[in-house]
C-alpha cells in the first residue's frame, strides 16, 4: 500500500513538471508571429493609421498575457512602444466577455505630431462587444514637443467601463512631480498638483520652483486651477489660471509676486543679468493659440511692479550731467532704492510705463519700450543731485538690451548749445534740464 502511495505522488509530481516545462516552453514553441500581419492589418483600420510590430509572443508565467515588442503607430512612428503587455480577466473571457485587467507598457515615446494625429482618429462605428480595460499603467514616458521639456515620466490610470477615467495618477521619474486626478462627477474631475525643486517644462520660461501646490477641476473643455502657490528665487507666488483647449487653446489668469531675486531669474531665462533686486507686483496675463507650445509667443500680460534695492546694469544715469559735455561713457550702472513701473507685454514686444526710480543721487520718470528685436526706445527724465538740490536731464534711449546707449533728447540738445555759447560748464547742463522742460516732463507720482 505503501508502495502505491509513493508511485503515484511520483506520477504527481512529474505530471506537474511536465506542465510548468510546457508552460514556460509554451512563448517559444506557439507561432505567434504569423499572426502579426492580420493584427496590424486590422489595428491600422481601426486607428487610420499604420500600426507595425516586431515581436509578439504569449506567456503564461507569472500571469498569462501577450507580450508586444517595437510597437510604433503613425507614419513616423509618431507614437513608439518598447514593449507593452496585455494580461486579460481570464475567467471573464472564458465566461464570453472581452475584460483586460491591464494594460503597461515600458519606454514609450510620443511626438508632437502625435496630438493631432489622435484628434484626428476616426470614430468608433461600434457592434460587438466592446472590450472593458481595468487598468493602463505608462512607465519611462518621453513627450517631445518643440515648445515644452517635458522629463520622463509614469502614468497610472483606473478604468471603468466605456474608457471612464476612475483615478489617474503622473509621477515624473526624478519625484519632482505628481499630479493625481480624481473624478468627481460624470462631467467634472478633481485635480492636485504637488511640485518640489521643479523647473516648469516651458522652453520660454523655464523657472524653477522650490515648491509648488495646486488644485482645481479638470472638465471636457479645460482644467481651472482657482488656487496656486509657490516659492521660487527667494520669494513666493500666489495666483489661478484656467486652461481651455475645447476650441484652440487659451490661457488666463493672474499672479501675485513678492520679493523674488531677480538675478537668478534672468539667469534662468538665458538672459545676462541687467536688472538686479527684489521683484513685487500683480498680473495678469492671457493668451490664444492654435496649439500649447504657442501660447507663449501669444503672450499678453499686464503688471504693475515694484523692485527694491537694486541696480540696472549697462547705464550709469547719475552722471547723466555729463552728456551735454560729451563725457558719459557706456558701461557702470544704476542703483536704486526703489523702481516702480507698469508692464506691459505682447508676445515679444515690452513697455514699460510710469517708470519712476529713486535713490539718494537721483529720481528718474519716463518710460522704455523693447521690441521684439531687443532694440531699446523711450525717454527718462533724470534729475540728479547738486551741490544746491537737482538738476533735471531728460534722455532718450537707444541700443539694445545687452548694449544699452542714452543721449539727448532734441530739445535738450539745442539748449545743451545755447548753454554753452552763455555760460561755459555748468551753462551747458542747465540749458539741456531748460530745453527738456520744453518738450515736458515726466515725473515720479
């Protein structure tokens, strides 16, 4: 009886090593690649676009699934796969329903171009059975666009039926972000974004932010974010914003600043730094175009402004009594305790009106317009300190940022001569402040 025992726990044991041998020999031994041209074929229909495969194999261990290998769709591989796996409900199928428990794929690569190629996907024309997805998880996304730099990133997201996001979760590789997004309602989804030593992926303006927090709602139309803050250069940031793309994109919204370096900012920028000191102001900013890279060349903002404790670097204006005598060489800078303005940007183009800048040597009134060449234009009012109070010189700009230039004004010039010609010296100076009195006089308010 003994015996019989042994012989038939041997005959179990075998039978199970066969089967696991068989398993495991199962990818290698199933043709699976005569299948790929039947597949692509019909994938292509569905997509309207070409679909292509390099390898396709079946596996039963850990988990039975279809293995995919080099999977690129569109005519430039506009969206590229490594490899993805498809595990589906095994007992759902054998019960006759098309569940997919999930759906990864590894190293997925997806181009500018592919946007407008799934906007453009045809409509499903339906029968059958649709196929239910639970679960499709994204590792080692690389999103290449022209206008944003995007680091890899991991998507997660919970599926219900008819493709009805249920949670979805976006890590960046590096943990500087996550944004989750949980649906609230049929129409509506809650958002929350938390950043830490994160650079926003914008090639216009890639500022880092020591932190960042958001929330809002994300809807068919847009997302509206009625709650941002964030600490970046040594200062902080409040403020909202409301993406749309339903019809074109649009961004509006408005920011609260405060005491932010200015040096490391245009460093940030790619910039030389010219403007140094502690930025605080108000803005409000929007914008319109065709596609989200860009928005920022369509870039209206407006922002009254204030910085502390600076200095302009190129311009020396405190000895702008010297121009008359033909003195004021270029280079040197401006200090000040206090610039006020207001901001004006179109796209490339600046303005920046009711300047007013203060400091123990000088006031400065006037106003700077930069083009979208750099070039520099506009007019200050400087009035410089004497031995016996102020003596006013207005000046026109020139040059262009990197390289900035002043020189008098038209009016000032010609009473520069008249002063001259009646008083040598200081003559020369008081005629210019008389001949740019003529003309008018911006002043500090």
């Amino acid at each position: 009886m003994a015996r019989s025992r042994t012989t038939w726990w041997r005959w179990l044991a075998g039978g199970l090593a066969v089967i696991v041998i068989a398993a495991l020999a199962v990818p290698f031994v199933v043709p699976l690649a005569r299948f790929i041209p039947q597949i692509t074929r019909v994938a292509s229909e569905k997509l309207g676009q070409p679909v292509a495969i390099s390898a396709l194999r079946l596996q039963l261990l850990p988990v039975p699934g279809v293995t995919i290998s080099g999977l690129t769709v569109g005519r430039h591989a506009e969206i590229a796969i490594a490899s993805a796996e498809v595990r589906p409900a095994l007992l759902a199928w054998l019960a006759g329903h098309k569940v997919i428990d999930e759906i990864s794929a590894d190293k997925v690569r997806v181009r500018e171009a592919a946007i407008k190629m799934i906007e453009t996907l045809p409509k499903s024309q339906g029968g059958g059975e649709p196929v239910l997805v639970r679960r499709v998880v994204l590792r080692q996304v690389k999103f290449e666009h022209a206008g944003l730099q995007l680091p890899e990133f991991d998507l997660d997201v919970a599926l219900a039926p008819g493709l009805g996001v249920e949670r979805a979760l976006l890590k960046t590789r590096d943990g500087a972000l996550q944004v989750a997004v949980t649906p609230q309602s049929a129409q509506e989804a809650k958002v929350d974004l938390a950043a830490r030593k994160w650079r926003l992926p914008v090639a216009a303006a890639p500022l880092a932010f020591d932190s960042l927090e958001a929330r809002g709602a994300l809807d068919k139309g847009g997302v509206q974010l009625p709650r941002i803050d964030g600490r970046l250069y040594g200062g902080t940031l409040a403020g909202n914003a409301r993406i749309e793309w339903a019809r074109g994109w649009r961004l509006a919204g408005k920011a609260d600043v405060s005491r932010i370096n200015l040096a490391p900012v245009e460093q940030a920028l790619g910039k030389p730094v010219k403007l140094t000191g502690r930025l605080s102001g108000n803005a409000s900013f929007s914008s319109h175009a065709r596609s989200a890279g860009e928005l920022g060349k369509a870039l209206a903002l407006d922002a009254p402004f204030r910085v502390d404790g600076g200095e302009y670097h190129g311009i020396d204006l405190s000895r702008v009594a010297e121009l008359p005598l033909g003195k004021l060489a270029p280079g040197g800078g401006t200090r000040f305790d206090e610039l006020r303005g207001v901001l004006a940007l179109r796209g490339k183009r600046v303005r920046i009106s009711a300047i007013c800048a203060k400091s123990s040597v000088l006031v400065a009134a006037g106003h700077v317009e930069i083009a979208p060449d750099q070039k520099l234009s506009g007019k200050l009012d400087v009035s410089i300190a004497k031995t016996k109070g102020y003596v006013g010189v207005p000046v026109e700009l020139a040059g262009t940022t990197s390289d900035p230039s002043v020189k008098l004004t038209t009016g000032a010039t010609i009473g520069a001569v008249l002063g001259t010609v009646l008083l040598p010296g200081i003559g020369t100076t008081l005629g210019a402040s008389a001949g740019g009195t003529l003309e008018g006089k911006a002043e500090c308010k």
